[in-house]
C-alpha cells in the first residue's frame, strides 16, 4: 500500500490552497457576522472544476479520486470550515446517490447542473425525533395518482435555505425500519416545504435549515431508486462521507494549529515569546502530531474508498479518531492564545466551534463508537 501523494495530488494541494487563501478567504468574515454564505462561491468552485473533484470525467466530473477530494477539504477547512460544509453536503450528500442509482434523465437534471454550480443540493435525513435514530424517522411519502405527497420535518439541514434541490428521505412503508426508507428529489421553491434558518455557533458562514413538509407532492420521476430500496445506498453514502468529513476535521486542525503557532512565535510574555516556554512548545509538538496520525488515517480511508473496500466500521474509526483530534487542537488552540483565544478577532475561537460541530454531525462520536463496538462482534445494546 503506498499512501504518498502523487505529482498530481500535490499540484492539487497547491493550486486548492492558493484558490482558498485569495478567493475564499476575503469572505468569510462576512459571511460569519451575517451567518449567510456566498452564493457566488458555488460559480467559483464550478469554474475552477472542484465541484466534482471525486466523480469520473465520463460522468461530468474532473476525474481525481478520493484522496483529492480529501485534499481539497482539508485545504477548504484550513480557511473556514462552513464554506467547506456546504460545498460537503452539496458535492456529497446532495449528488452522490443521484450519482449512484438515478437515472439519466434524473443525472442531467440534478447532478450535471450540481457539479456545474447551477443549482445548490441539500440532504435531508435528519428529523426532530431521528438523528441518531434513523428508524425513529417519521417523514411519510403517501403514493398519489402520478406520484408521492410528503409530510413530516427535517432538523439541521445543511444548505437547504439556499438549496435548489433537496434529497429527502422519507417512510414509503408503514414499517418503523430502515428498510422502509426511499429517497426523493424535491425542486426548491416547493409551496410544500417552508424552511427556517436556524442560528448556529459553529460553522455560522454557511446555511442550516429546519424544513416543515406539508402535502409536498413528488412527481413519480423523483423518487431516486427503488421504492425502498434505497438504505443501503444512505448507508454507502455515509460511510464515504465520513472519511471525507475526517479530512475537514485535519483542515480545522491545521488552521488552528497554524494559528497558533504563528501566535507562539510572536506573543512576548516576560520578555520572552511565548513558544520558548516548555508547556506552549509541547502542546504545540502534540498538536502536530495529533495532525499528522489524523491525516495519514485519512489518507489510509480515502485509499481504502478506492479500492471500493470501504467499509461502516473503517469509516466510523478514522471520523472518530480526525473530529476528536480537531477538538482538541483547537481546545490546545484557544488556550495557547490565552484571552486573546476568546476574542473574535482571532480565527481559534472559531476553529474550536466548528471543531465541535464534527464530533455530532453526520453521526455524533457516540454513534462511531456503536458502530465500532458492533464491528467487534459484541450483543447488540
Ligand atoms: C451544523 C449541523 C449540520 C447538519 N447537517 C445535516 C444535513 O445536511 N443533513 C442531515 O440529514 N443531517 C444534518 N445534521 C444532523 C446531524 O447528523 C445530527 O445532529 C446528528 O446525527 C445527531 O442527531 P441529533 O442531533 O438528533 O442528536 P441525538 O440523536 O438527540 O443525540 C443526543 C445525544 O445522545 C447520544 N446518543 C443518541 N443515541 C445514542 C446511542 N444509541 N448510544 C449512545 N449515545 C447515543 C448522541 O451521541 C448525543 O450525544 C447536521 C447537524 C449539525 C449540527
């Protein structure tokens, strides 16, 4: 197994940083004071081919693999983590089942427009009473002459107050399992949905609604796969979606151990800078090499993507082991700035919020752990 990087991987990085530092970067300060993200940086990403780093050329997409699409996340979250969020839960969440099991008329309607920055994608799992739950999901698709009728809520939704198509999952059986569970593709506006921001600590410069759904009607051309035929799919997706997360969580890391080191260099405290004492130089040496383990796990997840070897209990260990590095570097982050951590005119105190939206979005670290025990062949709680 050689997980080095090829030519092409570092050019990657390269151009990908550069792209962050003068393009994304003058943004985010807005973008977090007013808690609404940047449209225009889905026109950016298009042009510059990085909405479909990960997907084949023949399907549209820029034909890397999925350490570059790593690369590119943990290059995005070294500057700001909420555009990274809705650039994840539009080029993963939103596209990659269509991507999987849609049709061709389903892909040049909605993936070919997503990985051209034409309309923004959304995901819509999670609900009030089923997060963690996935079974406890009460959003009900009722069949209707030509199609679906909706009903229920979605909780936490990246992107959806900006989306212009959201991925719903919804009951398409009476049964309380999984495996009652279809996808939809639901145009926005839609006079069924009503969507609410929702104001956030962490990730503030990008948008999460919740979505009230009220006798939305689908079209039968919407229901993406098999009427319940879909869990597996969520499932693959998630899996995926957690190494790419993991590399978002190095990126956090990254910038805040940057942050702080560029903070250690220059703090004069007692005449001295603050790096010279013993305790700040440590927890800066355990902060970069609590990064580096994250990353080459990382790098071990995304080589294992693929091979198509990736497995749930693989992808819950390396999620696992990249949020709760990013939290505590970013914790190591704000405490090695002193008051200076709290005050928003530095980047750490930011870091640390965003750091801590990843130990509970897509599956909180509990959620990993169950995964991971069950993985060991240990009774079921
Ligand atoms: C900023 C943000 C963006 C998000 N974006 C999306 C999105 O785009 N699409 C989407 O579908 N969802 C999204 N989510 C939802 C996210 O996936 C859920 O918040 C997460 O899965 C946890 O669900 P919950 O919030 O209902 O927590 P709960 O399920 O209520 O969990 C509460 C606590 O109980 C623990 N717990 C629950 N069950 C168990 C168990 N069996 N064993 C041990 N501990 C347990 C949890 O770990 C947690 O500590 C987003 C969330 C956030 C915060």
């Amino acid at each position: 197994m050689d997980l080095s990087l090829s030519a092409e991987h570092e050019m990657l990085r390269d151009t990908v940083r550069r792209f962050a530092e003068t393009e994304m970067s003058p943004l985010v300060e807005h973008a977090e004071e007013t808690e609404t993200f940047p449209r225009q940086l889905f026109r950016l990403w298009a042009e510059q081919g990085l909405l479909g780093v990960r997907y084949p050329e023949s399907d549209g997409g820029s034909g890397f693999d999925k350490l570059a699409d790593c690369i590119v996340r943990e290059e995005f979250s070294r500057v700001n983590q909420a555009f990274a969020s809705a650039w994840s839960a539009h080029t993963h969440l939103g596209i990659w089942p269509i991507w999987k099991t849609g049709t061709q008329a389903q892909k040049e309607r909605f993936f070919l427009p997503a990985l051209q920055g034409e309309k923004i994608a959304a995901f819509g799992l999670s609900e009030p009473d089923g997060g963690s739950d996935i079974r406890a999901m009460r959003t009900k698709a009722t069949k209707v002459d030509g199609g679906w009728r909706l009903n229920g809520s979605k909780l936490y939704i990246t992107n959806a107050p900006i989306a212009d198509f959201i991925l719903v999952a919804a009951r398409t059986a009476p049964e309380l399992k999984p495996e009652s569970i279809s996808l939809f593709i639901v145009e926005q506006p839609d006079p069924g949905f009503r969507i609410t921001a929702l104001k956030k600590h962490g990730i503030r410069g990008s948008e999460t609604g919740l979505i009230y759904i009220e006798d939305a009607f689908v079209p039968d051309d919407c229901l993406l796969g098999e009427v319940t035929g879909t869990y597996p799919v969520i499932l693959d997706s998630l899996s995926e979606n957690r190494v790419g997360v993991a590399a978002n969580c190095v990126g956090i890391a990254q910038g805040a151990f940057e942050a702080s080191l560029d903070y250690a260099r220059s703090r004069v405290v007692r005449g001295r800078t603050i790096g010279a004492y013993q305790a700040i130089a440590h927890r800066l040496a355990d902060m970069s090499a609590e990064i580096e383990a994250a990353r080459w796990l990382v790098n071990y997840g995304a080589w294992r993507v693929d091979q198509g070897e990736i497995d749930a209990a693989t992808a819950a260990r390396v999620k696992l082991i990249a949020s709760e590095t990013a939290l505590r570097v970013t914790e190591s982050a704000v405490r090695l700035h002193g008051g200076a951590g709290i005050m928003r005119e530095y980047a750490v105190g930011r870091f640390h919020n965003d750091a801590m939206v990843y130990v509970i979005g897509e599956g909180t670290a509990e959620i990993q752990r169950n995964i991971i025990s069950r993985s060991l062949g240990l009774e079921k709680p």
